[in-house]
C-alpha cells in the first residue's frame, strides 16, 4: 500500500484522507494545535467564535452526498439566519434564510466537523513543516529538525503561497501555483454580557472596513451567552496586517459600532485574528487538477475552487479521482 503524506489538516486535507482511506496509508502534518484549518471556533469561556468560515453551501451533488449522513448525525445543522447587506451603515436587503437556499454550520463549532474527521487518522499537530526531499522516497522536514518519511506521495492542501515555499521548483503546476494571489482577512470576536437589539444575526457589509457582522451565538447549538463575529475588508486587512493589533481592534470595533447603531466597545471580551491568506483575490474557481504523477506531488485546497467551504471538499474529491489511478 502506498504511503502518502498530507501537509494541512483542514477540510481539503482531512477529507482527501477520509475519500482515500484503505487505498493508501495515510498521515497529515498540521502547524497548529489542532485539526480545523479556516474551520476554526475559538474557545474563550464562556464565549464561543467560529473565527473562520461562517457557514456553508452544497450544491455540488458529491459535497450534498458527503455531508447527508453528519446531517443525519446532527453535527451539520442549518442555519436559518435572519439576513441583511448593508451598504456603510444602511440596510439595502433583508431575506430570511429558512425560505432561501440553505446555508450550513457544524454543531457545536465550526471546526467540529473536522474534528469529526480526524477521528482514526494518523495527525501530527503541532508540526510545521519547511522542507521535503526526496532521495528512493519523499522525506518531510519540520522546523525543529524532525525528519518524517518515507513517503510515496506528498499533497499540500495549505494555502497557495504556502504550498510555494514547500513544493520543489520541478513541481509541474509551480508557475501555476505562484499565480494564484490570496488576500487577507481579520477577525474580530466581541463577546457582551446582553444581547444586543439587533435586526439581523447575519449581514455582508459593503462601502466599510467591515465585511461580515453575525450574532455568533444565533447559530444553532451555540451558547446562550452573546456573541458577535465582524470580518474585516480584504482592503482593510491588506492595508493593516502589520500593525499594531490593539490599534487594528480599535478601529474595527469603532466601525462596528457605526454599522450596528450600537456601542460595541460595551464588549466584556474581544479579541482580534488575522488570517493572511483568507481570501483568493480572484473569486472564481481555478478549475484545475494540480497532481504530478511523474514526481509524485499533488496540491489541493478551498484556494482551487473560489474559496468556499465547498470548494475545499470539491479540490480534494477532484483530486482523489485522478489519484485512485496511480495507488492501485
């Protein structure tokens, strides 16, 4: 059986293991603590965020085929979100997604799904890494010198200009690859006491520093306690990802208030991510297979399909099609 290593454990990467497991031996390298990728909830007792994706579609028939039997489960819910855009300050659309198309979370976290997932594969969390080599077969490198192999495939499933840094200049798809820009994103997590009297849970923003505001809290299987998850622009954050963190947080969390026509600095917690490479720059699907079958390296990621949740799934599946030709 083929020995094959997965470097990112998010969606791209853990479903890719789940699509391939029995037709190869698997193991995923993962940076941080933890599995979830930008499926992430951070945890701040007795405050809940899902700091990352927000929620999430299925159109594709094999992503509605993958996640039918975790609805079944109860750990993917809909989320029936009383909706709005705002333009600045000012609601220029309302709906109410229970009569619209259904946009899902995972139940309790977004990045239980995930979790899920991880169950009964082989995970280094906690590993970062920065170089693979290969001699008869594919060796990992992390940054504390920790060497890992052997392995017959290497997949990145990281974010585009990461996948850069660690896939070889033979690569096939480099050129390709390097192309792809993404755009960077904060996110910022306030956390009150009360309620707040809201006529949304769920909101784009457009004209603002802000892209996103919801009532974390309004999502289904979340604590009672009041939450709010604001994105800032990818403009903002481009232009912002260097400074100052406290002064960042400031400025968002007076934009907030502006938006909402309420004080949000009345938050009892905050605290603020940035996310470098949240977004591509392009929003449309890159629509190719990027696998080297001559030197047995492969990448994959939302970043292959717009960005979405479902993208990242439907990278991967794309990706396990062509490969099930080269482990048989």
């Amino acid at each position: 059986m083929k020995k094959i290593a997965i470097i990112g454990a998010g969606l791209s990467g853990l479903s890719l293991a789940h699509m391939l497991k029995g037709r190869a031996e698997i193991t995923l390298f993962e940076k941080a603590r933890g599995v979830s990728g930008r499926m992430s909830t951070r945890y701040a007792d007795p405050y809940f965020f899902d700091h990352g994706a927000q929620y999430f579609t299925a159109r594709h028939e094999a992503f509605k085929e993958f996640i039918h039997p975790y609805i079944e489960l109860g750990l993917i819910q809909r989320w029936n979100a009383k909706y709005a855009k705002f333009k600045s300050n000012r609601i220029v659309e309302t709906k109410d997604w229970i009569s619209d198309e259904p946009r899902y979370v995972c139940v309790p976290g977004m990045n239980r799904f995930v979790q899920y997932l991880a169950e009964n594969q082989t995970v280094h969390i906690n590993t970062r890494i920065i170089t693979i080599e290969k001699n008869h077969a594919w060796h990992l490198i992390d940054d504390q010198g920790h060497s890992y192999g052997d392995f017959d495939w290497v997949i990145s499933t990281v974010p585009a200009p990461q996948a850069i840094d660690l896939l070889p200049n033979f690569f096939l798809h480099h050129s390709a690859i390097a192309s792809i820009k993404m755009k960077g994103c904060f996110s910022l997590m306030l956390g009150f006491e009360e309620s707040l009297a809201l006529e949304f849970e769920a909101a784009h923003v457009t004209d603002s520093d802000l892209s996103w505001i919801a009532v974390n809290s309004s999502k289904p299987g979340r604590s009672d306690m009041y939450t709010l998850m604001v994105h800032s622009s990818e403009k903002f954050a481009e232009s912002h990802l260097d400074n100052d963190r406290d002064i960042v947080m400031e400025r968002l969390i007076n934009e907030t208030s502006h938006i909402i026509g309420c004080d949000a600095s009345h938050a009892v917690f905050n605290t603020l991510h940035g996310w470098r490479y949240a977004n591509n720059a392009i929003k449309s699907p890159v629509e190719q297979i990027f696998i080297d079958p001559m030197n047995s390296l492969a990448a994959c990621g939302d970043w292959c399909e717009g960005g979405r949740v479902e993208g990242a799934f439907t990278s991967a599946y794309q990706l396990a099609l062509e490969l099930k030709e080269y482990l048989d």
